[in-house]
C-alpha cells in the first residue's frame, strides 16, 4: 500500500506543478527568436548612432533616428507579446493533458483500492478525523485512497501558490 501512496503523492505534485515548471521550461527555451534577436541588434546601432549625432547641430538626422527606434521598439514589444502568449497556450494546454491523464489514473486507483485502507494506525490516533478519512470504510484508525488524495492536493496546491508568489 505504500507504492500506492507514492503513486498517488507524485500523480498530483505532477498535476499540480506541470504548468509553473512548463512555463518557467518555456521561458527559457523560446524567448530568443532570430527576429528578436536582429530586432535588438539594430535597436543597438541605432541607439549608438543617436549617441553620437548632435540634436542641436543635426536636427532632422536626430529625429529620423528617434522615430526609427520608437519604431524598433514597438515592433520588438509585439513579437516579445507573441512569444508569451504562444508560451501561455502551450503551458495551458500541456497542463489540461497532464490534469486529464493524471485525473484518469487516479480515478482508476480509487476505483480499484475504494475497499482497502492505505494506511492504518491506532484507533484512537486520529480521533477528531478518523471517521472522516477512513470513509467509505469506517474502520476506524484507516486512511483511505480518498482521503490521502484530499490531504496530498491540498498540500501540494498550498506548495503551489507559496512557490508561484515566490517566482512569479
């Protein structure tokens, strides 16, 4: 019964956690685009050459280089908008997979395991709870699949929101 609470443990930290560690995966593998790339390069050049032309002397040159980098700028604001928002939509996507797949598998192990406790203590040891977490066998000093379910979900899900606002 011990392979079986593991089991369902690590089905739901990998239901839980797929979209934080596919998007962070993400990040770092499709942020630099050869058009990002060549978009910054020439936002560079020109930023340097607005460095060394005079507004005073210069004028029309100056603004020329001024509008050209606005407009660099915005383009790379636009592709940087579409690479997060495909990197959004994958994560969502492959997140909704691994939910329905790991959901699928773990109401299988609760289907088959329904009549057999996981884990079983003192009677005594879980007084307030036990009728609670031995549902639906009401044997008390049982854990059942049900019951180590809710307790691993909401631990990983309180894990999850601790980690999120760590590293957003």
């Amino acid at each position: 019964m011990a392979v079986i609470m593991l089991v369902v443990a690590v089905l739901l930290i990998v239901m839980n956690f797929a979209s934080f560690v596919f998007k962070k995966i993400a990040k770092l593998y499709c942020t630099d685009h050869k058009n990002e790339r060549h978009l910054i390069e020439e936002l560079k050049t020109v930023f340097n050459e607005l460095k060394t032309t005079s507004m005073v002397d210069e004028f029309s040159k100056h603004a020329k280089l001024q509008r050209r980098r606005t407009k660099l700028q915005e383009e790379l604001r636009k592709c940087q908008k579409m690479s997060s928002g495909k990197i959004s939509a994958l994560a969502f996507g492959f997140s909704r997979l691994v939910r329905i797949i790991g959901g699928v598998i773990l109401l299988v192990i609760m289907y088959y395991y329904k009549a057999e406790p996981i884990i079983r203590l003192k009677p005594d040891s879980l007084f307030p709870f036990s009728y609670y977490l031995s549902w639906p066998l009401n044997q008390p000093g049982a854990v059942t699949v049900w019951a180590w379910s809710a307790i691993c979900a909401t631990a990983t899900k309180a894990l999850e929101r601790k980690l999120a606002a760590k590293y957003p």
